[in-house]
C-alpha cells in the first residue's frame, strides 16, 4: 500500500513539473510576443514621424526652388531625391520581412528540458526563424501537444 502512494505521489510529481515546464515554456513565448508588439507598435510610430518630417521637407525644398533666380537647383534636386529616397526606405521597412523572428527553438528547449523523465530529444532545423508570432505559437502549442499525448498515451521510453 505504501509502495503503491509512493508511485502516485512521483507520477502526481513528475505531472506537476511537466506542466510547469510547460506553463514556463508558454510565459516565455507570451512575453517574446509582447516585446515584438511593443518593439512594432515604436517602429511604426518612428516611421511615420520620419515619413511626416520627410514629407515636409520635400515640400519646403519643392517651394524654394520654385523660386525664381536661385542657384542652388541642384543641390536642391539633390535634397528632393535624397528625402524621396529616404521615405521610400522608411515605407519598405514596413513588409512583413523586416519583423523580429521569433525564439522558437528556445521555447520548445525549455519545454523538453522540464520534462525529467522519459528523457526528451529535440531536433530543430538549424537556423529556424519564424517571424510570424501567431505560427510560432501554433508550432509551439502542435509540439506541445505531441509531447504530452507520448508521455501520456504512449509509455514512451524517449519521445522525438
């Protein structure tokens, strides 16, 4: 009887810390995910400001060189196709390609890692990026749930 709460106690243990390792694998990607936010949310104000400033400028540059007897016109053009430039940059900067990648491999490390026994191997594709917040979570959550159904359903001596 007492071997018998002893199991118990360990596979009520040995759940507990899986699913603390989970909950610390799902603070950490919650928390990567609000910083991206937050970093876009400032990079988008920047780039309109910028692109407000600019905007401006070339209106400014626009009137003095419609000016009549001025002989800066070229350096004026010169100034007009910088800031032209320059806003054109600052509307690229906002594709899809320039967000932050996501910590993936980092997530999915930490969940493994507290889970103690069976032990866990992990292989993730080098160089793995996933700049989209929304799939990083699903392949995180997909992992996730894979891992618990082997160690759940399975008797999985080591899940891959």
């Amino acid at each position: 009887m007492r071997r018998l709460r002893l199991a118990e106690a360990r596979r009520g243990s040995l759940r507990q810390e899986a699913a603390n390792a989970e909950l610390h694998a799902t603070q950490l990607l919650l928390t990567e995910a609000v910083r991206g936010a937050e970093r876009a949310r400032i990079a988008d104000g920047l780039r309109l400001l910028a692109a407000d400033q600019l905007a401006g400028l070339q209106l400014q540059l626009r009137l003095l060189r419609a000016k009549p007897g001025d002989a800066a016109d070229g350096d004026i053009d010169a100034a007009c196709e910088a800031a032209r430039l320059l806003g054109e940059e600052l509307r690229a900067a906002d594709r899809p390609e320039a967000a932050v990648p996501f910590d993936l491999p980092g997530a999915l490390t930490t969940l493994c890692r507290g889970i103690p026994s069976p032990a866990v191997r992990l292989d993730i594709a080098d160089g793995l990026i996933l700049d989209e917040p929304a799939l990083a979570h699903a392949v995180f959550r997909c992992v996730q749930e894979a891992l618990s159904n082997a160690l759940r359903h399975s008797g999985a001596a080591r899940p891959q």
